[in-house]
C-alpha cells in the first residue's frame, strides 16, 4: 500500500518558486484541506516562473476541482462514457489555443519566423527557471541531446552508459555521435539508472552518463554524478520530461528538455533545449545548433559542422506565450497524481496494482502503475478498462536491446536487465494529462477499482 506522509512547512511558509518541490508542499496543503478552494495563492517567488503567473493563474493555483480543472466533460463512445488516455485535440486548452494563435500572428506580421528576439527571450526565461547561467533552445529534444552528447566530448567508438526503459530519442542520439549505449538496470522504485550498476558498467571506452528522468521522476542524479566524477565522466540528463522539477541540472554537465506537443509544456511543434552551467560548452551548443557559426557573428564558423537545429522564433515566440501557464499544469498534474495515490491506495493490499510514491520530485508527465501479479495480468487489467470506455497506454512497449534492428546482436546480444525487463512487462498507464477533468479521473478509478476486483475474484 502506497502511503503518504508529510510534515514539510506549508506553502505560506516559504515562498512559491513554481518547481516541483514548492508544488508537493501546495498540493498537501490543498488536499488536507489547509488551503481551502479560491484561497488566495501563497507568496510567489517572482524569480522563477511562479513569478510569471497571470492574475487567473494566481487565482486557481491553490484552488480544487471545480476551477482548475474543468475543461472537458466525459465523450460519448460506444454507448459508454469514454475517457481517452492522451486526447489530441486538447493538447492544449481554449485559452493556450488562443494565445499560440496570437503570438504566432504576431511573429508572422513582423516576418521574424527563422530567427528573432524571441528565441534569446526564451533561452534566458528557461535558464532562469532551471537556476543555470546559459540555456540553446533548439528545434527537438532529441537535436539537444546530439549537441550535448557531441559537446561534452563524446565520438565514434566512445560508450555512453544510458537506461534501456526510453524513448528512442536517447538511444539515436548515442548512434548519431558514432558513439555506443552501453545499457545498465534500474531501480525498482523510481524505474531510472541505479548508479551502483552505473560504475560497474564503466569501462575505459566510456565517455559519459545518460540518466533519464523517466515519466517525470527525478533519476538519482546526485548518485549518478558522484560516480561520474570520481571516473572522469562526463553527465548529460534527458530532462524531456521533467521539466519543473527541483535539482534537474544541478548534477549535470548538460541538461535536455523537450517541448514536444506532448510534454507537460507542449508547443505546436517539436521543440527543445539544452542548458549548462559551463560557458565553453554552451558557446560549443551554440555553434554546434547553428552549423557550427561562431555565436553572434553572421556566417563565420568557429567549427567545422554543425546541425541546422536551432528553435524558430515563431515556435519561441508561442513558449513565451504559453510559458506563465507551465506552472499551473505541472500543480493540474501533480493533484490530480495525488487523487489517484489517495483513491487506489488500498488496492496494493490486495497485491495486484503497485502505485508510484507522492514525491516531491516529479513532473508527473506520465503516472505509471504496475500490475505485480505479472504480464498476463497486466492485458487482464488493461481489457477491462479498455471494455469499460477508459484507455490506457504502455509507453515504450520494447526496450533497447528488445529492438529488431541490425545492430541488436552485435551489441545487445547479452544484455540482461531483470529489473527493467519485469517491469516492462508489468507497467501500464493511466490517463494524466494537462486538460484531464476530475470527472474522467473519478471514471478511470472507478473502473480501475472495478478491475482489479474482478480481475482478482
């Protein structure tokens, strides 16, 4: 049984930064009903993008379900009221939709869509908010994981040590720099890089520590990076999607974001960035972004290539816009994980459905649960939601060295991974996203409950 137990100073205490660990502390309070629904938001740190808030947003932050959530009622499916585990159509909401549309306008009248002030606004909004002097935003999470990767020294025949439990985005990037994932277990718990195995892994070919923080978890970055300087490695993060949370790049000598349309903070197109606290290696993402150009000179290059992978000021243009709601979706998402925690606690007595930890360092972009009872299980549990109208979804369905490509034997032949392999079988999904309303929730865990007990009986 998942339990929660805090006794961290409320909001009103400390000051509201707008990160994952000032957002636990609200969601608590509101949840225990120390901050009542419409109450005034607590003192905002106006450093960071709590500061950023509009007036609604201050207003509906510490709110509960009847204001901050109510976008979309139950759809029609079948017969059945349906709720869909990543609708399309609402990846962003009404007043997002209308602000992207006005800010792209804006972009497109001046004519400034390739590059512009945007783009420097956007890169200084997001070093500030992850607390590093410099920050590249570029054209995709995974163009900022090549320049990190290449800008920290790593090349052909070098070895990265990364998880296998991602998305392929981590991977490709390794092969893009000629360079070879060397694949290590997870911890259970969080289901990131156990740094322990991370330094058996280490070899005199390797080069660098690829942790990602998987679903929004924070991995154990300071284990991670402990471990790394003690063998002279280097350490980027797969931040894609952890965004918001508290300590990413402090442990890291390159941090990755995504803005993909599905991430917590979603643009209208594939975007990303890379952030360090080194000012050689952020002129080197800067020339490496932009075709190896010396930064803030036209057309001279400081390298001998580069990528063409720098952010549009149109998309940049659309973040600033959309940027001030970032907060106020990561404390949607962080409620609605607790909802979730609180309401089908009980059904880990019953040992079939093992429920993530409230913590105070995750993103929630994704809120995974793990049927214990095994694979078998796991489709039973699956069927019976899917026939009572709420989808769900396994995320990476094969892992890195379960992928039938040309260079599986050669590399991954005799990989094995009993922890990250028995919870690729048993994780699932449930549905947790920006525009997600309290009555679907209160539909999935009626149906999850109905589930498991059928499953179970």
């Amino acid at each position: 049984m998942t339990t929660v137990t805090d006794h961290s100073p409320s909001p009103a205490a400390q000051p509201f930064t707008g990160d994952s660990r000032s957002i636990y502390r609200l969601v608590l309070d509101v949840r225990r009903g120390e901050i009542p629904a419409h109450a005034s938001a607590p003192a905002i740190a106006h450093r960071t993008l709590a500061g950023l808030l509009d007036e609604r947003s201050r207003r509906l932050l510490p709110s509960a379900a009847d204001s901050v959530f109510a976008r979309e009622p139950l759809s029609a499916g079948h017969g059945r009221p349906t709720v869909p585990f990543l609708p399309k159509a609402r990846l962003l909401g009404p007043e997002e939709q209308r602000t992207a549309v006005e800010c792209f306008a804006r972009a497109l009248a001046a004519g400034e869509l390739t590059s512009g002030p945007a783009v420097t606004e956007f890169e200084q909004a997001l070093a500030e908010f992850l607390g590093l002097p410099h920050a590249v935003a570029t054209s995709s999470g995974t163009d900022a994981l090549i320049i990190a990767l290449r800008a920290v020294g790593v090349g052909p025949d070098d070895e990265v040590i990364m998880p296998a439990n991602s998305f392929a985005a981590t991977e490709n990037a390794v092969f893009a720099c000629g360079a070879v994932p060397v694949l290590v277990d997870v911890d259970p718990e969080r289901h990131t890089l156990e740094p322990a195995l991370v330094e058996a892994a280490i070899t005199p070919r390797t080069r660098a520590v690829l942790p990602v923080h998987l679903y929004g978890r924070l991995a154990d970055a300071a284990g991670v990076h402990r471990v790394a300087r003690e063998h002279g490695l280097r350490v980027v993060e797969d931040a894609c999607q952890a965004i918001g949370v508290t300590g990413v790049g402090q442990y890291s000598d390159a941090t990755v974001l995504s803005f993909n349309p599905y991430k917590n903070f979603g643009l209208t197109g594939k975007a990303g960035a890379v952030l360090t606290s080194d000012g050689e290696l952020h002129a080197c993402m800067e020339s490496l972004a932009y075709h190896g150009f010396a930064p803030g000179e036209k057309n001279v290059k400081a390298d001998v290539w580069g990528l063409n992978a720098k952010i549009d000021n149109s998309t940049a243009t659309v973040a600033m816009g959309l940027l001030p709601g970032l907060t106020l979706n990561n404390y949607r998402r962080a409620f609605l994980a607790h909802r979730y925690i609180d309401a089908l606690a009980d059904l880990g007595a019953v040992r079939q459905l093992s429920l993530p930890a409230f913590t105070d360092d995750h993103a929630w972009h994704l809120f995974p649960v793990r049927a214990t009872a095994g694979e078998a299980a796991r489709d039973r549990l699956r069927a019976h939601l899917h026939s009572a109208g709420v989808e769900t979804d396994i995320y990476y369905p094969v892992l890195t060295h379960h992928q039938r490509t040309p260079l599986r034997e050669k590399l991954f032949a005799g990989v094995s991974l009993p922890c990250t392999e028995e919870l690729n079988t048993t994780v699932f999904h449930l549905p947790l996203h920006n525009g997600l309303s309290v009555t679907e929730q209160d539909r999935v865990i009626e149906a999850v409950r109905d589930a498991v007990h059928t499953t179970v009986c």
